[in-house]
C-alpha cells in the first residue's frame, strides 16, 4: 500500500482535490488489492489442499487427505482419480472466483 500510495496517479488524484478517502479507496486501495488476492486464491488454496494431507493423516482426521493417502498406499487408482478432480474442481472454481474479483476491482480488466 505504501508504494502504490507514492505513485503518479495518486499525486495526481489529490492534485485534483479529491477526498483523501476517496483517494484511498477508489484508487490506492483498488490496486494493492490485486496481488493481495492473487496470493490468497493461488497459494493459500494450494497450501491449504496440500496441507490437508499431512493433518489429516498425522491427527487422524477423516477427510479427502487422509482417505487420498491411504488410497495411495493400498493402490486403488480410482479413488485417488476421483479425489483429484474434486481438488480439481476446487481450484478451478477458486480461479474463476478469482477472476470475478480482478474485474471487479480493476476496470482494466473486462469479463467477456
């Protein structure tokens, strides 16, 4: 947020006599929250699924980690396909989730 708060535009937004709150919300804010939720959606939901597998079988926690794990270790080959395209699933809807956002907080960035 500091850096984006030193940029052209933002001087350039209070040169106009714009609202401090507006300048931060409308402009600043908007802005920085773009690589905010690029690193919320992409890697957290990644670090989130592949944690799931190391707490569910360490604690015993039923779940898609423990039950893909213990597949792997038996070798039944369809549980483990099925259980990857649910996490597939999952991020694809995460993806488009994030996408939604993007053109949401940056008029740049059109959906068509």
């Amino acid at each position: 947020m500091l850096e984006v708060l030193r940029e052209d535009y933002i001087r350039t937004a209070r040169s106009k006599g714009l609202n401090e709150k507006t300048v931060i919300y409308k402009h600043a804010f908007r802005n920085t929250m773009i690589p905010m939720i690029t690193l919320l959606v992409s890697y957290l939901l990644v670090g989130l699924i592949s944690s799931s597998f190391i707490l569910e079988k360490i604690f015993s926690w039923p779940g898609l980690g423990r039950l893909t794990v213990d597949a792997a270790l038996i070798g039944d080959i369809y549980v483990i396909m099925a259980v990857l395209v649910i996490y597939s699933m999952i991020g694809f809807v995460a993806y488009i989730i994030r996408d939604i956002a993007y053109a949401y907080l940056d008029p740049r960035v059109r959906l068509s």
